[in-house]
C-alpha cells in the first residue's frame, strides 16, 4: 500500500526542462502511491497538467522576465493538487473557451484541462498567475 | 525530453513514421519535419507508428491534424497505429476520434492501405 502524503517542489525556467518535471514529478507521485503507469485518474490529471505546464512556461515567461514558474505538487489524502504561477500576461479571456471542432490545429488546452480536472482554479494576483489543479485520485 | 521520429523505408507507396517520446509542444515540431519530408518525397500514404509515444498533448494532437490536412491536400491518406491508453483519451475526448481513424497495430494500418 502506497503513500497518502506526498510533496513535490521546484522552479521550472525553460519550457523542455520545465516539462520533463512536471512528468517526472507525476512519476514520482505514481511510485509513492503504489500506483501503476495504467492508473486512470492520475494519467487524466498528468494530461491536464501538461496543458497548463506548457501554456504557462509558453506564456508565462515573458521577454525580458527571469522570473521562474514557481511549481508545486501534492497529495493530501485521495486528492491530488498541483499550483503553477508564472508573471505573463493575465488569462481571464481564454479561460471559457470551448472545444474547438475537430479540424482546428490549436485551442483545446485549457478545455481539455477543465473536462479532465475535478477543479481548475485560476487567480490573478498583482501581476502573477496562479493555477491550482485538482483532482480526486 | 526530444521527441525522435524514425522514417521507415516505404512499402507499396506507404510510409511509416515512428515517433519516440512525448508527443507535446517540445516535440511537435519534430514530426511536422517528419510529415512535411514524406510528403514532399511524394508519398502522401502514411502510417504514425505511436506505440513509442508516451504522451500527448493538444499541441501534439495539432501536429497530427496539421499533417492530416497536408497529406489530404496532396490527395493522401493518414493513418495512426498503435495509439497508447492516455493518446486514446485525448483522442476521445477532443472527439478526433472521429476524424483519425486508429488501428491497433501497423499491420492493421497498412492491410487495404
């Protein structure tokens, strides 16, 4: 029997590096709970975080910025969280966006994070953003 | 984490790409090359092996149904093979499920190919 506590930090400032922790962080989270590479609720919430982690070290890391993505993952009990801020631009607009139909080449990220999320969470605080992902494992 | 793409010597006018990796907005980029190369050799028949893909994301996804777009324009036909459990998901969940076709193997891609 796994784990039902678990804590993951780190400052992400390049977006192939940054990704590669956020999936080796689900990776640790899968071992320290027991879980296998086939379980469904945390490979949903893994598609969900590399939504957000790739439109966050995108857009998150304006020219002229070295400010980091500050990143964090944790398990309390059977809920998964994850926290994201960055210091781009706010996002309020896209945050209702809907699937687009098949054949657009761009523009499901955020829909596809919010269908595979129990919670989405978005903030704007001065001028960073922070993302909270939830989901129940 | 690259994404690598293996171009497979084409058979009966097919060609079979095989990424290896995660197909996200890091990797993306790599099989755009891959596609627009097959397509410019003139075989607009392809078959994405995506057993080695681990992962997906929607901008992977966008590089997919950019290639779709660009072999169709040149009158072919894309066909993806051995999509793992999180690509089907996505693949469900953006209802593109409808639009690719998927084979379990590359053998069942390229039968009646």
């Amino acid at each position: 029997m796994g784990s039902n506590r678990f804590e993951f930090r780190a400052s992400l400032s390049n977006l192939e590096e940054g990704l590669d922790v956020l999936h080796r962080s689900v990776e640790r989270l899968r071992r320290a709970t027991g879980r296998g590479a086939d379980d469904r609720p945390l490979m949903l919430f893994e598609t969900a975080l590399g939504e957000i982690g790739s439109n966050v070290l995108t857009h998150g890391r304006p020219a002229g910025s070295s400010r980091p993505v500050e990143y964090a993952l944790r398990l309390d009990g059977a809920t998964v969280v994850a926290s994201l801020s960055d210091s781009g631009p706010p996002v309020h607009e896209h945050l209702s966006r809907e699937m687009p139909v098949p054949e657009s080449e761009d523009g499901r990220g955020l829909a596809m994070a919010r269908s595979l999320l129990d919670d989405l969470g978005y903030e704007r605080d001065g001028n960073v953003n922070r993302w909270r992902l939830v989901k129940r494992l | 984490m690259a994404l690598d793409v293996e171009t497979r010597p084409s058979v009966n006018g097919v060609t079979v790409l095989a990424p290896m990796g995660r197909l996200d907005v890091a990797g993306a980029p790599a099989l755009k090359e891959a596609i627009g190369e097959a397509v410019k050799n003139g075989t607009p028949k392809v078959v994405i092996d995506m057993e080695g893909v681990s992962f997906v994301d929607s901008t992977g996804l966008g590089s997919v149904i950019a290639a779709l777009k660009q072999i169709r324009g040149s009158q072919g036909e894309l066909r993806l093979a051995a999509p793992n459990q999180q690509v089907r998901v996505v693949l469900e969940l953006t209802t593109l499920d409808r639009v690719f076709p998927y084979y379990a193997t590359v053998e069942e891609a390229l039968t009646g190919f």
